[in-house]
C-alpha cells in the first residue's frame, strides 16, 4: 500500500496517537459508513508505518550491539 507523502515526516507517537484516534471512532456505535472505508485504509497505512518505524529502530540497536560486543 502507498504511503502518503505527508506520512514520511510523521514520528511513531503520533502516528500511534492518529491510529488510536480512529480506532475509538470507529468504536463508536454512530459509525458513518461513507467514511469506514477511508478510516480502515488509513488505519492500515499508519499500522504499516509504526511497523516500519519499530523495524527501523530493531536494525539500529541490533547494529549498536553488534559494535559493542567487537569492542
């Protein structure tokens, strides 16, 4: 799935904050169905943004812990 331009420049707190933002409007009984869909895309690509965000992280310890154990 695409990320939109804007996404790049996001940090994983308020990427998270976004995402818990539309989970508890989606949680809520009143629901506009014209805008399920785009809610649930969203959703989707912040998911995929916190995820690459977490991975990124993982690969940068993972390589600070390797030059720690070389020394």
């Amino acid at each position: 799935m695409a990320k939109a331009k804007s996404d790049e420049n996001i940090g994983y707190a308020q990427a998270l904050e976004e995402l818990e933002s539309i989970l508890a409007e989606l949680e809520d009984n009143d629901v506009d169905v014209d805008k399920l869909a785009t809610h649930v895309q969203r959703a989707s690509q912040l998911i995929e943004l916190c995820r690459d965000r977490i991975g990124n992280a993982k690969l940068q310890i993972e390589e600070v812990v390797k030059g720690l154990a070389k020394e």
